[in-house]
C-alpha cells in the first residue's frame, strides 16, 4: 500500500476494511474503558477525524482541532487530563489496526 493509493480507494475500495478496523478499535476500547467516554470521543472526536498514510511514516489520524471542546452538551463528564490520555491511547490503537489492516 502507498499514500497515493491509500487517499484514493480510502472511501471506495477500503472502505468497509477501513470501518472493520475502526469497529474492532471501538469494541476494544469499549470494553476497556468507560462506555459514556469512548462513546462520546467516538461520535464527537473521531466521527470527523481523517485517516491518512504516509510511505514514510505508516498511518496516522488528523482529529479536528479542540477535541475536548466537542464533548460539551454531550453529558459526558470527564477531566480534560483523562480525556486526552483516553484519546491519544485511542488513536494509536487506531492507527496500529490500520496497519494490521491495510499492510
């Protein structure tokens, strides 16, 4: 797989792999923390988030910019410390199923 392929067949030929992978991701994490939070980061952080690949650097997830920010109105209730240790362990399980996935 390279970057160029990747960014082209992401949202058509990948892309039931590509939601396998974040499913698996989300079941893990779902499983190992609370419910309410990976919930909320899923539907409030990731649902805008953009998987890329780089030849380089393997994949990578850009999330929207104040992650955090997005969970307020949501009922969640966490500490801004909590949420971005649960997020960034988030994310790179992400990535590293991607890899699994797609190398």
């Amino acid at each position: 797989m390279d970057a160029e392929t990747f960014d082209e067949e992401k949202y058509v030929d990948l892309f039931p792999q590509l939601q396998q992978a974040y499913k698996n991701v989300f079941n893990r994490m779902n499983d190992e923390y609370d419910s309410t939070l990976i919930h909320g980061i899923d539907q409030n952080v990731l649902n805008e988030s953009e998987p890329f690949y780089d030849d380089a650097e393997g994949f990578y997830l850009e999330v929207p910019e104040e992650p955090y920010e997005r969970l307020s109105g949501t009922g969640v209730v966490v500490s801004e410390d909590r949420f971005e240790t649960v997020l960034a362990e988030y994310i790179a399980e992400i990535e590293a199923e991607l890899e699994r996935t797609f190398a």
